[in-house]
C-alpha cells in the first residue's frame, strides 16, 4: 500500500517563500543549490509542522511530499 503525503499546505508555504524572494536572498547570500533546497525545506517543515531538527528530517522523508522529489527540483524556481 502507497502511503499518501501531503503536498497542499507544502505548495503554500512555497509560494509564500517565493513572494518574498527568499530563493534569490539565499543565492545572494553565496547558497548554492543543495544548500537552498536544504534551507527552504527545512523553512517549509518549521511553517507547516515545528519540531526538532531531527522531526524536520523525518517529516520531509515521511510524511512530505517534498522529501520524495528531488529537492532542487522543489525549489528550482525560487
């Protein structure tokens, strides 16, 4: 049985993000794109479920959607 992720409210923490022009901030600030995926999911996982690092990390490998696509592929627009 495939175990369904969210990815609704995940879509609005990004957008958000992206209306703030946190992607370019990032790139400005010398992050390169592993890091800026890193960065922006961690973001993400702390505005839509707060918890410890270690809950970041596993909410975005198992109950996110975004843990199950490439990151980069996420945030290549940002």
């Amino acid at each position: 049985m495939v175990r369904p992720r969210s990815v609704a409210v995940e879509q609005v923490a990004l957008s958000a993000l992206r209306q703030v022009g946190l992607g370019e901030q990032l790139t400005v600030l010398g992050f390169n794109g592993p890091q800026r995926a890193a960065a922006i999911g961690t973001l993400i996982e702390r505005m839509t479920a707060p918890g410890s690092e270690l809950a970041t990390h596993h909410w975005l490998q198992q109950r996110s959607a975004l843990g199950g696509c490439p990151r980069t592929q996420s945030t290549h627009n940002m």
